[in-house]
C-alpha cells in the first residue's frame, strides 16, 4: 500500500502542477506563490487527517511531493510570522495529551493554491481574492475540493480534523451536531459530524479565531474525546 500511496501522491503533484502552470493568466496576483498539497508524510489509514484553508505563506516549498517531517508540529526553519498555526495547533493538541496525534496526522488543505489570506490582502495584493475573476476562482474551488476527497479516500482517516468553520462549511456532510459554542456569544466553537463518510469535528480556526484561553482548553477536551475510539 505504500508504494500505492507514493504513487499516487507523485501523479497528484504531477497534476496540481499542471493545472497551476495553466492558470498563471487567471491568478495574476498569487500565481508565482506556487501551490502546496500536503504539510506531512503521507500515511495510509493514519488515526487523524488534518484539513485546513489553504497553505501557509512560505514561497519556498517543494511543490514536487509532501516533506519527510510533519509540518504543522514541527515547522522546522519556517518563517514563525507565517506558520503561527503549528505552535496553537501543538498547544491544542498538548493540552489535549494528543501530541503524538498531531505528530503522525496526515495534514492538507481544501485550497492548495497559496496567498496571504483568504480575502484580500490590503498590504501586498496577494489575496485569494485580489484575484480579481470569481468564476476562475470558484472553478479552481471547486478543483482542490474533488482533489481533497481523492486524498481521503486514498489515504483513508479514521478521523478528520477542519481547521476554521468556514472551510468545515465547505467539506462537512450534512446533518452535523454543535459540540460548543464561542464565548460571550460570538458563534460557534466547534462542530461534529462526517467529511466524506468520516467521523470529523471542526473547530474555530487556531489562528484566525482568536480563541481564548478558556475556549482552548475546551477544544483540548472535545479533541481527546474525538480521538478516543481511534486508539
């Protein structure tokens, strides 16, 4: 199955590679950001499947296959302004006691092309949405999601964690369950439910949410909970 899996993660970088090539007209704002699909070792059937937005913010990736180390817990001599989400996500998962879940998680994104932000980026022009045609970039949307249930039915979670509500929005199946709720009214904390037929629960984005202390220990809880039965 391994050689499966590295054949398979060969073609797709092949692929992704292609199709970014064919849209430098239609990205003319984040097209040389390059793209990225995967933040760690690629393993069949791991305990946790990590999906979050889009990449973080660092030109210098391979785009040619995933790295040899997991990237979200250890982002090594990555720019620490850009990959604030390893240390919240490794904070989440310590207090969790699910360092080693973190550590040998599979991790992706909904979108594998980079930008600065998922809006607008008023400083630089590098976000998603200073690309200025919709229909391009909902078709290109619409590309990594068919991509992104590739990766899981080939890779095969037990479990799936979404990073940011809105990208849980985007890959949730429908009906799902409120499992908390954000502090002084401000929505929800986290969800449960199935991505692509697998047990999953979203939580409000690490970085993006500016969720509290308190807020944090209670997504530690829900997280252990989750990942009890993969043991």
């Amino acid at each position: 199955m391994n050689s499966d899996i590295n054949l398979f993660c060969e073609n797709l970088y092949a692929e992704v590679q292609q199709y970014w090539e064919s849209k430098r007209d239609f990205l003319p704002r984040t097209w040389a950001l390059k793209f990225g699909i995967f933040y760690s070792p690629v393993r069949y059937r791991p305990a946790l499947m990590i999906v979050g937005a889009n990449p973080g913010f660092d030109s210098d990736d391979d785009t040619k296959s995933p790295p040899v180390e997991n990237l979200f817990y250890d982002p090594k001599e990555r720019n620490e302004k850009e990959w604030r989400i390893s240390a919240r996500l490794l904070k989440l998962f310590q207090i969790a006691g699910r360092e080693h879940n973190l550590r040998y998680s599979v991790v992706t994104n909904l979108l594998f092309f980079k930008s600065r932000c998922l809006n607008t980026h008023t400083a630089t022009g590098q976000g998603w949405c200073d690309n200025g045609n919709p229909k391009i970039r909902r078709e290109i949307e619409g590309y990594c999601r068919v991509k992104v249930e590739q990766i899981v039915n080939k890779v095969d979670p037990a479990r799936i964690l979404v990073l940011g509500l809105t990208t849980w929005d985007r890959l949730a199946d429908e009906p799902l369950k409120l499992r908390a709720s954000r502090t002084k009214g401000r929505g929800r904390l986290a969800v449960a439910g199935t991505v692509f037929n697998r047990e999953a629960l979203g939580i409000a984005h690490p970085t993006g949410a500016r969720i509290s202390d308190t807020e944090c220990h209670q997504l530690a809880t829900l997280l252990d909970q989750f990942l009890v039965s993969t043991e």
